[in-house]
C-alpha cells in the first residue's frame, strides 16, 4: 500500500503523499552505501569478471563483452544496464548490431511460444535458443550482471531497488505503477531475493513498493546477503 491522506483545500480533495525513509537523509545514507559497498564488491569480482570475459570473447569474439541495454530509471529517465553479453552477437537486440531487425523478429518469435512470465507486462524466454554456452553458465549464476556494479558506482542504479525495465515494459504500466520509478532502480531487491522470474509483474510491484515504503539500511544488507 501507498502512504497517503486525504485533505480539502479551496473547496477540493486532495491526495498527499507521505514522506517515505528514503527522502531527505535516507537517500543520502543509501547512496553512501551504495559508494562503498559497491566498491568492495567491484574489487571482490574482479577475478570473476576478468574470466567471463576472456570465455565470452573466445566463444563469440564478433560481438562486445560488456551488453548495453538501456532501461527507464529513476524519474522514468533512460540509461544503460551494464551485463555480460551471454547472448550470441547475431541476435541482441540492440542498435550496434547489423543485423538487429532479424534479431528483433526473433526475439518477438521468441516471446510469443516460450513466455513463461504471468501478469502481461514482462516477459521471461525460457530455454532460450540465443544464448552462448558460457552464457547459459553465467546467467544461472547471476554473473552476467557484474558489471552492474559500475552502474551503482555511476549513480544510475543502486544496490537495491526495483528491478530496471524496458521502455517497451513500462509503457505498458498502469499509472499506479509508475510507483517504481520513483527510486534508482537496483541490482537486487526485494523481488528478485523472493522469487526471481517466477514472480506476477503485481507481486513483484508489490514486493518493491513495500521496500519504498519500509527502507532501512539494515534492510539493504540483509537483502544483499540473500541469493537472487
């Protein structure tokens, strides 16, 4: 539920919003701690991202290591979720590709015989036919977003947050979704610790607006520490 009260001024009703512990201090505090955190743990992965990258390149050395896919962020403004490319070059869906207008055929294939996602707004490909051999391996570890920790040192992401979408997505949302846009979105949360893709876009939104609405700093660590 969202925090609000209901007030008349002039002669109408207004709807009010409550402040919530992320404004003011709070915001200050969790962007500390995405600074540091985010950090240590850029530091702790090196080892990790400097092999997944070396596998990637020798498995499809046409395309890029490092995926840029962009996404609506905080205030609904677009930015570039940083992943390791588990996809074969010839079908991400992306500008740089030469071939993305197959690519984008593909993809809508894709997701009309194998979405497994409820809830009509996100989509989930399973068993996806486009992934490289060392993809399929870092995407079931998570270690396809890594380099997500650059985006949290950048400030377009933090640590904890909702899940980024694509415009395509939110566009889609209804307007008490839009809810969502009003933090960075994160690399985990509440959502993904709680049952990842096989969440309803609802229970997902749900799961996220409860972590707005109750953030604590105590919760961004207990968060971090459970698996995705």
């Amino acid at each position: 539920t969202q925090r609000f009260s209901m007030k008349i001024w002039n002669g109408e009703p207004i709807i009010e919003f409550q402040h919530t512990p992320l404004d003011g201090w709070g915001r200050v505090l969790k962007r500390t701690y995405d600074i540091i955190a985010g950090f240590g743990l850029t530091v702790l992965f090196s080892p990790i991202m400097l092999v997944v990258a070396i596998l990637i390149k020798l498995e499809d050395p046409d395309g890029p290591i490092i995926y840029k896919n962009e996404r609506i962020g905080e205030n609904g403004e677009k930015f570039f979720v940083y992943k390791f490319r588990y996809m074969q070059w010839k079908y991400c869906v992306t500008k740089d590709n030469p071939k993305i207008e197959e690519a984008m055929e593909f993809e809508k294939q894709l997701i009309a015989e194998k979405n497994v996602r409820k809830g009509g707004i996100l989509y989930k490909i399973k068993d996806d036919p486009r992934k490289m051999k060392v993809g399929a391996f870092i995407e079931r570890f998570s270690f396809d977003e890594l380099p997500q920790f650059f985006n949290v040192l950048e400030g377009t992401m933090s640590l904890v947050g909702p899940r980024p979408h694509q415009e395509r997505e939110v566009e889609r949302y209804s307007e008490y979704h839009r809810r969502l846009l009003t933090m960075r979105p994160g690399v985990t949360g509440m959502a993904q610790v709680s049952g990842r893709s096989d969440l309803a876009f609802e229970d997902e939104y749900l799961l996220d607006v409860f972590y707005i609405e109750n953030w604590s700093l105590w919760l961004d660590i207990i968060i971090c520490l459970k698996p995705a």
